[in-house]
C-alpha cells in the first residue's frame, strides 16, 4: 500500500511516499532495526542482513520505488553517489575490503527479492568465494553486425 505522509518537510515539499508493507521503508522511517550507515535527504544506507561479505551496505532511495526503471534518472545519481562514497569509505574502514562491486538488481528474473529499490555495496577480498557465474551463452563472440544491429534496437529505443 503506497501512502503519501501528510506532514511537509523543512523544506515545505510533501514527504517522500512510503509503503508500509515495504521492509526498505520501514527501516528509512525509522520503524524497523536496522544498522545504519548513512541518512542523506534522498538516499539511506544500512546494513545487509545477509551480508556476502563482512561490510555489505544497501543503498536505498528515502522514498518508496520499486524497481531500478521507476526511478527518476536525479535520484538514480544520489543513490550512486552515496554508494561511491561508502565504497570509499570501506576501503579506509579497517574492513577487510581489496576492492568493491556494486549491484542492483531489477526485476525478479535478475534477483531482485525486495522492490524497494537497492544499490549493493559489496567489499571483495582475493579468496572471498564470491562470483558471478555467466550462462551457458557466455564465451560466443558476437560480429560486429549483430552487435551494431542490437546497438540500434537499444539506441531506438532511449529517451
Ligand atoms: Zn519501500
């Protein structure tokens, strides 16, 4: 259930909508525990709960969007925004953390469990176990004609 709070902010803009049946806003507001790593005005980030490695942050907008392709291209960069600085902030922390990978999942098909919005940060370190694990399709190298067709399928398509 999409609800739109009726207090107005510092600012005096309507609050963000929430969704009270959504674990993500839930935790933004205040109403679920979580381990919180930053509160920005657009973007939150807290702690995975299942973490793939030790320091897995979630970075989530403050509002309720369910998938990547709802999302307003401006929120999009704070939410990115917020996940380069706690990369960078990993990496400073202590936790053991030799590089990083960013994932967000959009659509069931992809992984995405919860729909409320996500950016995984995770931290790698050499031997973690962790991988990506490409499809049976993976290794063919396609021409460069049936690249520059699917380039034009895609560029048709951009707004
Ligand atoms: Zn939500």
């Amino acid at each position: 259930m999409l609800v739109s709070e009726a207090s107005r902010n510092s600012k005096g803009q309507e609050e963000a909508r929430y969704s009270e049946d959504c674990v993500f806003c839930r935790i933004v507001r205040g109403d679920a525990e979580a381990s919180l790593v930053a509160l920005e005005e657009e973007a939150a980030a807290f702690m995975d709960i299942r973490p793939i490695n030790p320091g897995h942050v979630l970075v989530v907008p403050r509002s309720h969007v369910a998938r990547l392709t709802e999302m307003g291209e401006k929120l999009g960069g704070k939410i990115f925004e917020l996940a380069m600085k706690v990369a960078r902030a990993l990496r400073r922390s202590g936790v053991r953390c030799e590089g990083v990978n960013l994932l967000l999942s959009e659509g069931e098909v992809a992984g995405q469990v919860v729909f409320h919005v996500h950016l995984h940060v995770i931290p790698r370190f050499r031997g973690d176990g962790f991988a990506f694990r490409p499809g049976p399709g993976f290794g063919r190298a396609p021409d460069r004609e049936e690249l520059s067709r699917v380039a034009d399928q895609v560029r048709g398509s951009l707004r």
